[in-house]
C-alpha cells in the first residue's frame, strides 16, 4: 500500500484530528485487512509527510504496530502485552535512548494501550488504559522478517536503514516533542 500526502491529510482531518503545515507527520497505518489475528509480520507502515519551501513530502516504510507472537506468548507484564489504540497523541514522543541503547523517540506522555494476556494469538482490546508505559518508536534488525518480540506495544521499523533515515528527518525538524497519529488501513480512501 502506497499512501500519498492527500490520502493521509483527508484521513487526519476526517476523524478530527491535527494535520501539521509546519511540523512532522508522523502517521503509523494498521493494517485492517488480518483484523485481530497475530500475524508476526511486518505488514504496517510508518510514514512522515512535511512541507519543505512548500513542497510536500511523504516518507513510507514497513514497519509493525503490533505486538508479535513471542510477545503474545511470553509478555513481560502480568497484565498481558500492551497493544496501542488508534488515534492521535499530541507531543506523546521526544528524542531519547530506547533501552538505554540507541536514539530513537521515547514516549514521555501518556498514551492509550489495550493488554492482552490470554496467549490465544488475537488482540483482545477490551480493556483500555492510560499511561506512560514505554511504547517507544525503534528499529528491529538489519532486515527482520518477523516481529516475535520486536514489539511489546511498540511502533517499530522492519529495516534498520528505513529507522536510520526516519531519525535523520526527527533530528532535523529541531522539534522537542513529537506527534504520533495511528490510523487503520481502511480508512484511506
């Protein structure tokens, strides 16, 4: 799925939301078509659309916005690993060290998770909390093919190149916090 700026811009304001003329995009798309089904692939995008001398660009990768299976199976929290709902969460990311390792954006507001605990390899999504829990936007490998535990709520990049180019375009907008939009599939026209 190739997105453009008008199809992303049309999604963003439909539902309400913020669409920035002077700050990054960054909009994260779910693919709707497995539904609820962990399929442990990489089959979701993250994009980033901005305006440079008026000129509109729109950056797209592929990437997981769900957890995988290793992670539905062997979560780390006894509540169940943590899924992030669709919406918009304004200046929820900044700059800093994912795992105390490498830069990436770090959340540092809180955001909107479901928790699934059950193993049974669907996302629940029944019960929604709140908070600060870590759902970081990072890289995976090199190039992995598969999610496993790459993501425990996390937004990550399948390729370590796409996530290097995606920092680069953070790093220089100079901005101190970050908007992150999740969308579903379906809802690009």
């Amino acid at each position: 799925m190739k997105v453009t700026k008008e199809q992303l811009e049309n999604v963003i304001k439909e539902k309400g939301y913020k669409w920035y003329q002077n700050e990054l995009n960054i909009i994260g798309i779910r693919n709707s078509a497995p539904g609820n089904t962990v399929t442990n692939l990489f089959d979701d995008w993250i994009t980033i659309t901005y305006k440079v001398n008026d000129v509109w660009t729109v950056k797209q990768w592929e990437a997981t916005t769900d957890p995988g299976k290793k992670a539905m199976i062997e979560h780390q929290n006894p509540g169940g690993v943590a899924r992030l709902v669709a919406g918009q969460y304004i200046h929820c990311w900044q700059i800093g060290k994912h795992k105390n390792t490498y830069e990436a954006l770090k959340q540092s507001a809180p955001v909107k998770i479901t928790r699934d605990k059950d193993k049974d390899m669907v996302y629940d999504g029944t019960v929604i909390a709140e908070g600060v829990f870590g759902i970081n936007i990072h890289k995976a490998g090199a190039n992995s093919t598969y999610v496993e535990n790459w993501s425990e709520g996390c937004q990550v990049f399948k390729k370590e190149a796409d996530f290097n180019e995606f920092m680069e375009l953070v790093r220089k907008n100079g901005a101190n916090k970050f908007t992150y939009t999740l969308i579903e599939s379906k809802e690009i026209v």
